[in-house]
C-alpha cells in the first residue's frame, strides 16, 4: 500500500521534494499568463531580490549555483529586457544591476503568485502550524549554511 501524503511516517526529504514545485508552478504560470514566458530558470529569485533589495546582490547566493551561472543568467535577463547593468559610479569594478520597467512588472507578477500560493497554504493550516513551518524551514537553511561553511 502507497504512503500518503499526509502520513506522518513520510520522510521529510520526500514532503519537501514534493512541496517544492508549489511556488515555481504558481511563479512560472503567472508569468506566462503576463507575457513573460522567457524569463530563464531562477530568473524570478533574481528580480524578486532585486525588487526587495535594489542595493544588493548577495541573495544570488542562495541560488547555489557558480559566479559564472549567475553572471550568464544576468546577461540574460540584461538581454532579454528585464535588468539594467551600469558600472558603479563610486567603484568602476564593480557594477549595478537594476530593474527595468518589464523587470518590475515580472518581478511583481512573481510577488502575486507567492502571494497567491501563501493565500492558499494560510487556508489551509492554522497559524500556529504555518509559525512551525516556518521555524522548521529557517531551521533547515541553518543546517545547510553550517554544514556549507565546515565543507569550505
């Protein structure tokens, strides 16, 4: 007999892998139905942390992929329309990114599909669980960032 779902015995690895795709589904079909079809695989992370934080970069980070996969997927999104890339007029080696007005609308077509899944997921559990959630989730990153700098 197949466990389901909601089995308390199912490995937590296995539920994460499974509640995954939740966001990415809701940000990928929100941007389609507004006409940004061609914004690249972590795309969204990148004009959502731009558009929370224009003043840094440093969430690109947690896309956990090499300086050489997040500077092909910025001259990307800088070709495709969605960013602005000017050298930093206090610092010229280094440059600044920001967002044009087709990457604010994507960025904010990302927001309201989070917001939408959020919306569904408070529905669904009650506050407290969504607090453990939550708790359970920063917990988790904390392991990884631990483990990532005794690797280093």
């Amino acid at each position: 007999m197949a466990q389901r779902i909601d089995d308390q015995e199912f490995p937590i690895p296995a539920l994460l892998r499974q509640a995954r795709g939740s966001y990415g589904r809701a940000i990928a079909q929100r941007l389609a139905q507004e006409g940004f079809d061609d914004v690249p695989a972590n795309g969204p992370f990148v004009l959502g942390g731009l558009a929370r934080d224009a003043s840094s970069v440093a969430f690109t980070e947690g896309l956990g992929v090499s300086k050489q996969a997040v500077s092909q997927l910025l001259d990307t999104l800088v070709l495709r329309g969605y960013l602005t890339r000017d050298i930093d007029p206090a610092d010229r080696r280094r440059m600044v990114l920001g967002l044009t007005d087709r990457g604010t609308a994507a960025a904010a077509a990302v927001r309201d599909a989070v917001a939408t899944v959020d919306a569904e997921l408070s529905a669904m559990i009650s506050p407290a669980e969504l607090a453990g959630l939550r708790a359970g989730l920063t917990a988790l990153g904390k392991i990884k960032r631990d483990r990532d700098a005794v690797r280093r």
